[in-house]
C-alpha cells in the first residue's frame, strides 16, 4: 500500500506584532508549517531534492495562500533529507508572509453600473392570471409564483418551468494605487493571482461581507518613477427575506437570505394536484458559498 507523499508534521507556529490590540482584524506576520515528503514508492533515479520540492509546491497541503489567513503568501521553502544516506524521505519548513507594499498614499476610482441577464424561474410580483373561459375551476392548478410551467398531466409531461431571462444591474469599479518602484515583478503575479475571484470576508470601504470581490489585477511598472496595479472589482447586492412557495407541507413560504455572493438553489420535487396537473415545486432551499473568501482590507 502506497504512502502519502506529502504530509503535515508537528511544525505550526504564528509569529505575531500586535500594534493595536483592539483591532477585530489581527493577523500574523508570519505563519510556518513542517511537512514530511516520501518518495519511497519512487525509482530510485527519481528520489531526488528537486522531485521532493516540486511534491511539496503542488500539493494541496501547501498553498500560495495560506488556508488560514488568506493574505498570508508562501515565501520560503526549507528542505532536507531526513539523513545523509537516506533518500526516501525529506522535512520541509514552509513559510508565509504578509504581503506589505510600500505605497505611495493616493488613488483613482473608475467605474461603471451595467446590466445583465439572469434566468428567474419566480414572479417578482405577480399581477394577475386570466384562465381560459369555461375552465372548470377545479382544473385551474394553483402555480405558486413559478413562470413558464409546462401543466400537461400526461406521461411525457414533467411539469418542468422553464424560467424567463431578466435584466438585473451589476457594479463594476476600478481603484488604480500608487506604489513604489520596485513593487511590480514576476514574482507579484505570482503571490496575488490567488486573490482574484474570491469575495470579501469583512465590511470593506461600505460594501458588507460577501457583496464585492476582485475580478482582476493589472500590475503595471512602465513609469519610470512609480509603479501601479488596477484592482478590479465586481459588486452585487445581499438579498434578504427571500420568500420561495412551496405546495408541500402547510403550503407556507419558505423564507431565507443569501449574501450578495452566494449562490441559492432550491431542491425540487414534482407535486400533483388532485386533478392531475403536475407542477414542479421546491421542498428546499440551499445557499451555498462556492469560493474562499478574503479580508480585502489587507490587500488594498
């Protein structure tokens, strides 16, 4: 049975400069991991320093951005083996740091407030049904706010809804900073990538948590004088009492909230009525958040 080629050992340590110990947003300095790496399941061709360094680096447990503090960016690797003939098994010491640019204290916002499109399956606000003259009443089903139901009650009918696409409006802003030469190199690309899709993980410039995240960062150092890097930004809105009917159980609404974030999905079973109309129906609602989120306040 092969072993696990990489591995956390008992190295853990935070290493803190507490300035202001009322701050609600303290993170470490600095923050290291030990790890064992096994590559005895290897050709012996194969069991080298550099094979044991390209395990680690790829390995889930040992990412660019700290799992913990996810503005804490891998910095250092230390690696050896475990002896001078053995070349198995290694130790590694893995470091992450803040990532602290100097700036150079001014900015410029850019932006703009642009619609898109969403598919809605739920009335907003429903404002009448007309049925066809004639209709008997006990065949007029009842259906629960949901749009485009397809009511057939034959064996091919699955009383699936289809929805309607609905504009809605989305934030998108720049905020261009200042840093100082230097600040902007290949190695910057690599430390911040990992920031970009993630949404925020505390209030944020008036946004609250999980409404704005980074869509992407432009590093530019052709001034000769200063360096700069566009931070771009998606923002939408919290939904909040959230009302979903169901015809199941006591036929009441199914209330919930969702951040601006996440994502809200509903869990659907086909309901038939006595007349034999089916109509698809939820019996759940799921909010989920899909991405890590970030303390933007560390970053920008």
């Amino acid at each position: 049975m092969a072993r696990d080629v990489v591995c956390i050992n008992d190295v853990d340590n935070s290493i803190w400069s507490i300035t202001d110990n009322a701050s609600p947003n303290l993170y470490p300095e600095q923050i290291q991991l030990g790890y064992n790496i096994y590559l005895g399941d290897l050709p012996p061709a194969n069991r080298t320093r550099e094979q044991a360094e390209a395990q680690l680096l790829n390995s889930p447990l040992c990412p660019s951005l700290d799992p913990s503090y996810s503005v804490l960016h891998r910095k250092r690797v230390q690696i050896s083996t475990r002896g001078s003939d053995n070349d198995e098994e290694y130790t590694a010491t893995v470091t992450w740091e803040k990532w602290e640019p100097e700036t150079e204290g001014y900015e410029f916002l850019g932006g703009s407030i642009s619609i898109q499109t969403q598919t809605v399956y739920r009335a907003y606000d429903r404002q009448s049904i007309t049925w066809a003259g004639g209709l008997d009443p006990k065949q007029k089903p009842e259906l629960y706010d949901l749009i485009n139901v397809n009511l057939g009650s034959g064996p091919d009918d699955d009383g699936s809804v289809s929805g309607v696409e609905v504009p809605y409006p989305v934030m998108n802003f720049d905020i261009r900073k200042v840093y100082a030469k230097g600040t902007v190199n290949l190695g910057l690309f690599t430390s911040i990538y990992g920031y970009v899709g993630r949404p925020n993980s505390a209030t944020w410039r008036g946004f609250p948590v999980h409404t704005v995240r980074i869509a992407s960062i432009v590093p530019d150092n052709s001034d000769p004088d200063h360096d700069f890097i566009t931070w771009s930004f998606e923002a939408i809105p919290s939904d909040n009492n959230i009302a979903i009917k169901t015809a199941f159980g006591d036929q009441q609404d199914i209330v919930v909230s969702k951040r601006g974030w996440d994502y809200l999905w509903t869990l659907n079973r086909n309901w038939e009525d006595p007349d034999g109309f089916v109509v698809e129906s939820p019996v759940a609602v799921i909010v989920d958040q899909l991405t890590p989120d970030i303390d933007l306040n560390q970053v920008i």
